[in-house]
C-alpha cells in the first residue's frame, strides 16, 4: 500500500487547500507552516483515517471551525461548538465600536447580550481589563462554551448570567452594552445554505423581517443604561436604516453606524439621552 504523506493527504481530500491544510494541521497537533516545510513526512494509518473522516465531513458541508472545535477572534483563541455561532470577522467591527465608548483607565460596567462563545464579551475583557463584564445567554450549552474559554483565556473580569435578554438582570446598570443578536430575516436562502445549516438557529434568526430580538434590546437598553451609556449593536447588511430608526424611537442620540472591512454597514451605536423613569 502507498505510504500518504502530507502532500498526498491534502490532494487526495478534495477540500480546497486551505481548508485542508486547517484540517490536517489538526489532526497533527502543528501547523500550517509546518505542514508546508514537511510535504513529503508520511501519515502513520490513524492519522489517514482520522484526517480522511474529517474531510468528507467537510465536504458534506461542516463548519471547520466545528470540526476542529476552535477559532480565533480578535487574536484570541476560542472553544467553539455546535451550541454557539462561529465567530465571524464582521463582527470584530462591533468590538472596535465598543471599545471607542470603553474608558481604559477607570471601571465600567458592560453588558454583552447573547453571548455565544462569549467572543465579544472575552474580547472587550481582554482589552479592558478594569471593565466588569457581564455576558448573558438563553441557552445553558453555549454559556458552558463561554464560560470554559473565559477560563482557558485567564479572564477574571467576566461573569456569566443565563438569562433572557434583560430578564434575570435584577437591578444592575451598565455604562455599555453591546449585542451580536440574531437578526437574519425568516426567508433568508442563506439559511439553508452553507455553514449556517450546522449552526444554531435560533442564534441566526428570530423570524420574521430579522428584526425582533434587534427592537427588544433597543426599546429595553434605556432602562438598562447608567445616564450618558452607550448602546451598540451589530445588524444584517440591508438593516441599517431601520436600525438607526430604532436608536431614534428610543431615545438616543450621536447615532453613528460603522461599516466592517468589506464596506459593509454593520453596526449601529447610540448614547442613551435620558434615564428611563
């Protein structure tokens, strides 16, 4: 039988390289680069098997990032599952808009509202370290994936709170609250296409327009801000206007939205006028 090396593995996947090589890198516990600098090292039969395995995997249509259960946001490595959404690098444009509004040198409270893999709510930790996170979920697995990559990060400054939105929040108030929240509209193709056919629904979309669980948080945040917060939010490519609407209906002002890398617009940001009573 032909030994397979490396460089054979990857051709014979019928995965696009990089995708392959992502696979294959982990199934050795090394790298990319190292794979390249050691085309010709031959693959012992579980390793051929395991990497084969997860390449028709791939092929049929799963995430890598849930074949290898990882990926990296804001430069900082992530536990991911089925139970939460793939961080995506559109979303980095909502952890630059809330940062902007996130003093360095004193404590603030931020709120980050379905967390998921807690990717934004680690990040802002991350940066912000005198900054008291609280990051909250509905569903109790993807809290389980949040608070583990809290632990393997080191990040003392974050607590974890299932809860429905604002619900079990008691009394607690926020100088900025940030949400990813699902808002791809119920008749969306995309859905049926793609890595989203293996990530949680509920996390994609609400129904509807797109638009529900967007006015729940935005009609709520007032109540939930200290007087001069912030409110930021990321929204679908074609929910820019009618975002912007709600900061107006309820209440803020500086709206400002924020396109991501690819001039898409991606998020909407507001200051909280007044308390409400």
């Amino acid at each position: 039988m032909e030994t397979l090396t490396v460089r054979r593995a990857l051709v014979q996947s019928g995965l696009v390289p990089i995708d392959a090589q992502v696979l294959l890198a982990h199934v050795l516990a090394t790298d990319r680069t190292w794979l390249a600098a050691h085309s010709d090292a031959p693959l012992d039969r579980a390793q051929a098997d395991a990497f084969m395995a997860l390449a028709k995997r791939r092929r049929d249509g799963e995430p890598v990032a849930y074949l290898t259960g990882k990926r990296e946001f804001w430069g900082l490595p992530l536990a991911v599952s089925s139970a939460v959404l793939i961080p995506r690098p559109e979303t980095e444009t909502l952890v630059e808009a809330s940062l902007a509004r996130l003093p360095a040198d004193h404590e603030v409270d931020v709120l980050d509202l379905g967390t998921g893999s807690g990717a934004i709510a680690l990040a802002l930790a991350h940066e912000r370290p005198r900054a008291n996170v609280v990051a909250v979920d509905v569903e109790a697995d993807a809290l389980a994936v949040a608070r583990g990559n809290a632990e393997s990060l080191k990040l003392a400054n974050v607590r974890f709170v299932h809860s429905n939105w604002y619900t079990a929040l008691a009394d607690a108030r926020f100088d900025v609250i940030v949400a990813n929240p699902p808002y791809v509209a119920g008749g969306d193709p995309h859905l049926v296409e793609g890595d989203l056919r293996f990530e949680p629904g509920a996390a994609l979309t609400p129904g509807g327009d797109g638009l529900a669980a967007l006015r729940v948080i935005i009609a709520g945040a007032p109540a939930w801000l200290k007087p001069g917060g912030h409110l930021a939010v990321e929204h679908g490519h074609d929910q820019s206007d009618a975002v912007r609407e709600l900061f107006a209906a309820a209440g803020f002002a500086d709206v400002m939205a924020y396109r991501d890398l690819a001039g898409i617009p991606r998020v909407v940001a507001g200051k909280v006028a007044a308390r409400s009573e």
